[in-house]
C-alpha cells in the first residue's frame, strides 16, 4: 500500500467520522450530510478497491488513478455547492416575503388597497396625523 493511498483511507474515513460527529452534536442538519457523507464513503471504497479506481479511471482516460479521487472530490463539492445555492435562493425568496408580510401588518393601509401618494402624504412625513 503506497503513501497516496494510505493518505486518501484516512483522509477520507476521518471526514466521514467528523461528519458523523457533527450530526450528533445537532452542527449540522441531517438534510445536508447526506451528500458530504454520500461523497466521502465513495472516496474511501474507491480507496479501499485499488480494481475499481483503477478501473473507473481508465475507462474515463485518466492515467493516474488516485488523480480520479480528486476529481470525483471535486464533483461531490460541485454538487453540494449547487444543493446549497437552491437553499440559499429558497432562503431569499422566503426572507423576502416575510419582510413583505411584515410591513404590510405594520401598516395596515397598505393592506387595504389604499396605495395612493396623495393620501399617504396627507399624514405628515412620519404616517402619524398631525
């Protein structure tokens, strides 16, 4: 067993182990472990099956095996950066109507339908009557 793969069966069964951990301490959701976890255990069995890696990275053309550890790596990160953006574009869309929902109760005349300057102005500056 060469220094790369040693590297790659520890690195990649310590990640595992530490996403574990940090489910069971409630640091991070179930929901999104599931692809860090997903991406580290097929980083340690393309570890532990030197036939599969091998395999799998002629058949992709690439030469030298552990080379296509970084690359799956790289796609399991892509893929969770892609997971996170639709939850932070979800996030933004409901922070964005929740401050609508807001500032509509806190002024009840907009709510009414009573979008008119003229009579927002009649007020005074501040939305009390003077």
């Amino acid at each position: 067993m060469n220094r790369v793969t040693l590297f790659s069966i520890c690195a990649s069964a310590g990640f595992l182990l530490y996403i574990l951990e940090m489910v069971r301490r409630r640091k991070l959701r179930e929901e999104y472990s599931i692809l860090w976890l997903f991406g580290s255990a097929m980083i340690l069995v393309l570890s532990l099956k030197q036939d599969w890696l091998v395999s799998l990275a002629h058949a992709v053309g690439i030469v030298y095996p552990p080379s296509f550890l970084f690359l799956v790596g790289i796609l399991f990160i892509l893929l969770i950066l892609i997971h996170f953006s639709i939850a932070i574009s979800k996030l933004h869309q409901m922070n964005k109507k929740m401050a609508q929902e807001i500032a509509l109760m806190r002024n009840p005349r907009l709510s009414a339908g009573d979008h008119s300057p003229e009579k927002a102005s009649d007020s005074g500056s501040d939305g009390r009557k003077g």
